[in-house]
C-alpha cells in the first residue's frame, strides 16, 4: 500500500510521459480527483475518466509537436508527509521564471495558487508543475 498518494500519482505521470505513453491509470482518491480536473483546467492533460469497477482514474496525457513533447515538463512534490509546508496568503504566489503551477490544498479545497490568491486565502503546497 501506498502512504503517499500524491507522490504516486505524480511519479506515474512522470513515468507515462517519459515513455511517452497516451495513457496513464491512477488510484482514485478526492484528492488525486481533484488534483486531476486541475490539470484538465489548466490544459495540462486532454482528459481523464474516472473508472468505477477498478477505483482508478485514467488520465490522457497531452504531447505537442511531431516530436511528442510532453506538456507536462516537470513535476515536484513540495509538502510531504514527514514535512508540511505551508504558505500564508501573502506569500502564496511569488513565481520565479516560466509557466509553473502550484496545487495548493486550502480551507475552502484543493486549487491553484492563482485562484487561492484571488481569494486571499493560504494553505498547504502539495505539488509544483511546469
């Protein structure tokens, strides 16, 4: 079994896209859910369906040009179980360089750092994405 979720989920997104697999199956959680319809909003994936019978997700990666680029370049997982971290509100979103997401886990839900920072509100950093 599995203690971190998150990290397995994004170890295998990280393995699919390598290999540069179309799809990639997950174990389904809220949280892998979510962190899921994230990367569908941001563009980040072409699609996932959630598979009842054997508790998983299924996500579609996404790949660009002739050569099947990855979409997703880089996955890091921030906050672990052995050591949390966390951002108040005021430091939520201070980026450094290029596209990069941040999965931040807040009162109000699992979300972005841009949606947490328009609603002032801080929590928890799960992941970095770029």
């Amino acid at each position: 079994m599995v203690n971190d979720i998150i990290s397995d989920m994004l170890t295998k997104i990280r393995n699919a896209n390598s290999a540069k697999h179309e799809l990639v199956e997950i174990s389904y959680t809220k949280i892998t859910e979510s962190i899921t319809r994230i990367l569908k909003e941001e563009g980040l994936i072409n699609d996932f369906k959630v598979n009842n019978e054997s508790n998983s997700i299924i996500l579609l990666l996404k790949f660009r040009g002739q050569n099947r680029k990855p979409v997703i370049q880089k996955l890091e997982r921030i906050s672990k179980p052995g050591l949390r971290i966390y951002e108040n509100k005021k430091k939520i979103s201070k980026k450094i360089g290029n596209f990069m997401i941040f999965i931040v886990s807040t009162s109000k839900g699992i979300m972005t750092d841009q949606k947490a920072k328009f609603l002032n509100i801080g929590g928890e950093i799960l992941c970095k994405i770029s």
